[in-house]
C-alpha cells in the first residue's frame, strides 16, 4: 500500500470519501470546491466550483453518477459527477455538516 498525494485544494481538506468502486476519491475542503481525484495516481479529474462558503462534507450514489455536498454557505447541492453540472441547490437556515444518499441512491439526507 502506497499513500497518494492530493495536491489542489488552496485551504484544509475536511472531507474525504472513496467511491464504491474504490476508483475514484472525493474531497471537501474549506477553499469552497468539491473535487475528484483518480484513486490510482492522485491527479486531479475534475471539481464542482459553486459552493459560497467552505464545504464540510459530501457523499457520491452507490453508482457515482451522483455528487452531493454540504457547506458554510447554507446550502445542500446536487451535482452530476461526470460532467460537474449542479443539478440543484438546497437551501437550509444554518451550515450544512453532513450529507448522504440512501442505499438506492436516489435520496439524500443532510444535516444542518
């Protein structure tokens, strides 16, 4: 086992997960973008760049067509993975700390 080095992220990364496929790595950080990584060599693949505030947490659907993430901004947002699209934004009274899809990937829960 051999560690993989991210480098991008301006400010402190408070969020990392691995797709079920183990393929893929996400991270959340405090410099307001999401970002994919390849799991295999640590280059950067892609990033999700529409968060106001720092993003504390994310989750991707079982299939890693899905992307959600929560921030300081007060907002819960849907992206595509492939193509970084938001799909929408959810709005809440507070930071949202934590989010994740269901087993079926097709809902998502937050916490604010």
């Amino acid at each position: 086992m051999r560690p993989i080095l991210l480098k991008g992220h301006e400010r402190s990364i408070t969020c990392v997960i691995y797709n079920r496929d183990g393929d893929l790595i996400f991270t959340a950080a405090k410099d307001h973008i999401p970002t994919v990584w390849s799991a295999e060599n640590g280059e950067r693949l892609g990033t999700y760049e529409k968060h106001g505030g720092s993003v504390w947490h994310l989750d991707v659907s079982w299939d890693s067509v899905l992307l959600v993430s929560g921030g300081g901004d007060s907002k819960a947002k849907l992206w595509e993975v492939e193509t970084g699209v938001e799909l929408f934004a959810f709005s809440h009274t507070g930071s949202v700390r934590s989010c994740c899809f269901d087993d079926s990937g097709r809902r998502f829960f937050n916490n604010v």
